[in-house]
C-alpha cells in the first residue's frame, strides 16, 4: 500500500480503526475520560450554560450579555462625546468579564478559551483601555511620569 493511498482525500476524515473483539462478537469500550496527553484539541468550554437549560436562551447567556451589554452601552457615551466615560466603562466591562470567568463555573459563551487564558485576556485588556483613557489628553486624570519621559525620548 502505498503513502498517497493510506491517506484520506482533502475534506475527507480519517476513519479510525474498530476496537478489536474482546470475545465472540464482543467490542471494548473505550473510556470516555481525556487521555493524560493530548493529542488533539481540547472540547471548548463555551459550550456550558450559566443558568439552567429550562430558562430563556438570553438567560442562560447572561454573563455575555452582561459584558456586551457594558461595551455597547460605553460605546453609545463614546459617540454622544463623553469619550472618558465611555472608554472607562468599556474597560470596567472587559474587567468584569474576567472577574465572571474567574468567580463562575460556568459562564456560557463568555469562555472563548481556557479558564487563564480568558481572564488574562479580559483583565490585561481591561487594564490597559481604563489606563489609557484616564491617561488621555486634554487633562488627564492620571499622569505617569516614566511614561512621560519614554514619549518625550522616542519622539525626538
């Protein structure tokens, strides 16, 4: 048999071999636990519900909700020219998320990746746009003053 042979086509999956009888006509029964090294993708944790499968879709996704709901209301202040207000709820908002996926078991489809990574994600991004905005100009209300002098130094 040759390489091109023992290969599936393009779109095609490959298929696995049947588990070998364990007795007359009998299969194994492959354990449902994930293997202690992956080889593969791990299931996404998106897919679990925040409140139980009887109660209305927008419930069930009310962490998500909650998030979007924040960063769209920041980004109505954004357009009707409050822009630190809005920027700083903006970032409040992907605070909160981080600190959903943290406190929550479950939060449906507010986990996008793993548990550290999403609230590294939410948090650092969270941070820094509360940072920046309460940085930005005219009037800042923070002023950092390292930050002041690496501006000053990489604009000359």
């Amino acid at each position: 048999m040759t390489a091109e042979a023992s290969e599936p086509a393009a779109g095609e999956q490959p298929q696995e071999p049947p588990a070998p009888p364990a007795g007359p006509g009998r299969f194994i029964r492959r354990s449902r636990r994930f293997p202690l090294i992956t080889r593969d993708t791990a299931r996404p944790e998106g897919g679990g519900r925040a409140a139980p499968g009887a109660a209305p879709a927008p419930a069930r996704q009310w962490p998500l909700l909650t998030v979007m709901g924040g960063v769209g209301l920041g980004l109505l202040i954004v357009a009707l020219d409050a822009f630190r207000a809005g920027t700083v709820l903006i970032g409040l908002s992907l605070l909160a998320g981080a600190f959903f996926r943290w406190a929550l078991p479950e939060v449906g489809m507010l986990a996008v990746r793993s548990r550290f990574t999403d609230m590294l994600t939410y948090g650092l991004l969270g941070a820094a746009i509360v940072l920046l905005s309460l940085m930005a100009q005219p009037d800042p209300w923070v002023s950092i003053p390292f930050l002041d002098d690496v501006v000053h130094f990489t604009v000359r």
